[in-house]
C-alpha cells in the first residue's frame, strides 16, 4: 500500500509535492479558499479527501481561474 492511500492528513510540503506545485503556490491557494487546511495545535494539515477534490474540480473544469493568479497556478487547471 502506498503511504498516500494510509495518510489521513498530509503536511504543507507533502500536499504540495502531491499536486507538484511550490510550498508558495499551496499557501496561496488555501489563503484563496481553493484548499481547504485544518489545524492541529500549531501545525497546518491538509486532508487528503481536499486534495482529491482539488484534483477532482480542476479535472471536471468546475473553477474559474482568478485574474491574479501566477503561471503556476494557471497550469493546474484545465
């Protein structure tokens, strides 16, 4: 079994290699509401249902990109 189909949570750095993206790029889009981040204690943690749902919205072309997004987070969509 993959460690990724036994996490519930993933760190900022591992969510962010997940969906191949910068540590930056991940903090931006859960400072825009695009990913959606729990804390425990002091420690951001992403649930890995969000990021297959990130995944899923951006495959079934259900976001519209916002106009001051970068390159980056432009190539993660449709």
């Amino acid at each position: 079994m993959k460690r990724s189909d036994t996490l519930l949570l993933f760190r900022p750095r591992e969510a962010a290699h997940v969906l191949a993206i910068s540590i930056a790029t991940l903090y931006r889009l859960i400072r825009r509401g695009h990913i959606r981040a729990i804390k425990v204690g002091a420690c951001t943690r992403i649930p890995a249902d969000e990021l297959q749902r990130f995944v899923q919205d951006r495959v079934e072309g259900e976001h519209e990109p916002d106009a001051g997004d970068t390159d980056e987070e432009r190539r993660i969509r449709p």
